[in-house]
C-alpha cells in the first residue's frame, strides 16, 4: 500500500508507525492488523464481495501482511485514505498543463531487473508523471499495478537522488526545476495503492514496496551463498597451475575423490566465465577447425570474414564450411545423442 522507507536499514527495529498507529515492532503491527483482519473475515457480507477467493481464513491470513497486503480484498484501504488523503476542498485550486513531453526511459535499472514481467514499466517513467501531476503526500491509485512500478516511482518521488538521474534540478527547499529551469514539482513521496487482477503480480508489487532490512537481507544473502559455493562450488575450479606434475596430481585426485580434490592445496582458481567455441571442417582436407583459433583477430578484437585452414592453408570462409558432429552417449537420458562439437579455448 505505502511506505516510504523501502530501501532504509534496520526497518524491523521498532518504533513503527502504521495508519496513523504506533507500534513497538514491525512484528506488534502484523499482530494487530491480523487480528483486525481475521475479525473481518468473520463478516458474511465481507465474504459476498465478487473475487473472494476460495480458501480457508487460515490460509489468506499466512497469504497477508495487513493493512498492506492482504490475499483478499483490502478492508483497510478506508483507513488508508482517511488517514493520508485530503478531503477535496473546492476552494483549493489544482491546474496542471497537459505533460506533453516524450518519455523514454532504460530497462537496466537494478530496480527493473529485479522482477520480470510482461508489460512492465520503468519506474523512472512513471516517476516524470506522478511529478507532474502531484504534490508530496497525495494518493496515487494504480489498478492494474503490474509489478508495482507506479509504487516504486511514489515512494522514489521522495529521492533527491533518484529525482536528479531524470535531468530535473533539486533547489535546498525541495522545489524541483526542469530542464529548462522552470518550478514544476516539490521533493516528497507520495503514497500508492496498488491493486491487480492477478495473484503472482499483487505479491510481487507488495515485495517490490514492502520495507527491506537491507543488513538482514544482506546476511541472508551471504549465508545462501556460501551454502551454494559449499555444495557446488567444485564445479567452477580450474586448475590454474601449467605444471606437469600439478596436472598429473590433479588428474589422479579428481578420479579418485571426485570434488573433493578442490580442497587439496594446488593452484586452484574460480572461473568466472568460459568461451566455448564452435568446430568446423575443412571442405578441403577435411581437418578440424577451431573457430576462435582460426577466425578471431584477438588484437583488432573482431572476427574475420576470411582465413586460411590451418593445417592445408585452403581460403575459407563460415558459409564454406560444415560443423563437426559428435555421437556421444548420454547417461542421464540413456540414449545416444547427436550435438555439434564444442571445445573451450578460454577461461
């Protein structure tokens, strides 16, 4: 629904302040709010609104962080606009020109690429028109929020930083000038509601804007991480020595102790990437062609239409020639398969 510190540390550590309530802890609000919300699914009527789903009230409240996200309809969205919107005041005058400006933002944003989804939008997008059309604290509803972008671009309203990556200047009052240097917005987050038809996309929008406790994130990460290099950290060691004895030693310790040879004290190395490269035959001679041997210029850093074969000298080109096809046994599957040959040639 709304929060405004999404990306601060330490956001479980109390106080909390929700819907106009304070609490000592984040776990004291889900406490409260649950309670409120299995009271509600006590209400028959609450049950007859179209789309209910059809589960047990268990269920919907393990699905549910309340008042910000809830597996049914939100019984909080009242509360939610009595406590942070306006009553319309007619005597208070709104007049916006049309935003009549092209907008193109990048897809690489770590924010964007966090999640994928079809027809998602860059928040930095939504985040120009929000400026325009809204003061610091109003209500901004999306109901059709995808993976909540729009909610990300209100709460990032409120981020000098983020608001300065779009071209626009910052003044120490908040005021926000565009690029010609013209008022036009104040600095401030504004609040989202956040609604979608479809499950998957209302549970990524709640996690997307839900506040994260980076260093316990971080925590997390680093433990899960290291879990997986224990387990399969093997696969990407390299022998990094050239030694003939370190590769003779390493041959034996792979055979006979499978990956826990990686622990013997050799020049290990991690890889980071490998290159493969495709292998050709020769219309010639018939020999084998290592693509990347033969064709790739590694100094000018491009590949070349032309080269010669390297064991007759025949001119030859990539329309010339026939991939090499190897027949290997395939024990997960227990067939015999046809693949076009592969070797590395770097790491």
């Amino acid at each position: 629904m709304e929060n405004s510190r999404l990306f601060d540390d330490n956001v479980d550590e109390g106080p909390v302040e929700c819907l106009g309530l304070t609490f000592s802890n984040d776990e004291e609000r889900r406490k409260y709010f649950g309670e409120k919300l299995e009271e509600k699914l006590k209400d028959p009527e609450f049950r007859k609104i179209e789309g209910f789903p059809k589960g047990s009230d268990k269920d919907i409240l393990n699905l549910s962080d309340p008042p910000y996200y809830t597996a049914c309809p939100n019984p909080f969205i009242d509360d939610f606009i009595k406590h942070y919107g306006k009553p319309y005041d007619p005597e208070e005058k709104y007049s916006r020109e049309p935003f009549a400006a092209d907008v193109s933002e990048g897809k690489n944003d770590p924010i964007y690429n966090a999640h994928s989804y079809h027809t998602k939008v860059p928040h930095k997008a939504i985040m120009r028109y929000i400026l325009h059309y809204t003061e610091p604290g109003d209500i901004v509803f999306d109901g059709f929020c995808g993976t909540g972008m729009t909610g990300v671009a209100a709460q990032m309203c409120g981020n000098k930083e983020a608001i300065e990556s779009l071209g626009y200047k910052v003044e120490k009052d908040g005021t926000i000038l565009d690029e010609s240097g013209k008022p036009f917005s104040k600095l401030g987050a504004r609040y989202a509601v956040l609604n979608d038809l479809s499950p998957a996309a209302t549970f990524i929008a709640y996690n997307y804007n839900t506040p994260v406790d980076a260093k316990a994130f971080e925590r997390e990460a680093k433990r899960i991480l290291k879990e997986v290099e224990d387990e399969c950290g093997w696969m990407y060691c390299t022998l990094s020595s050239e030694k003939p004895e370190d590769i003779e030693k390493a041959k034996i310790l792979l055979s006979e102790r499978g990956k826990e040879f990686t622990k013997e004290p050799l020049p290990w190395g991690k890889i980071n990437y490998t290159v493969w490269s495709d292998v050709f035959s020769c219309p010639e001679c018939g020999g084998e062609i290592i693509f990347w041997e033969a064709a790739v210029d590694q100094e000018e850093g491009k590949v070349r239409s032309e080269f010669s074969c390297p064991h007759c000298g025949a001119s030859l080109t990539k329309k010339r020639m026939d991939r090499v096809i190897e027949t290997k046994f395939d024990a997960a599957i227990g067939k015999t398969v046809k693949q076009a040959k592969q070797v590395p040639v770097l790491i």
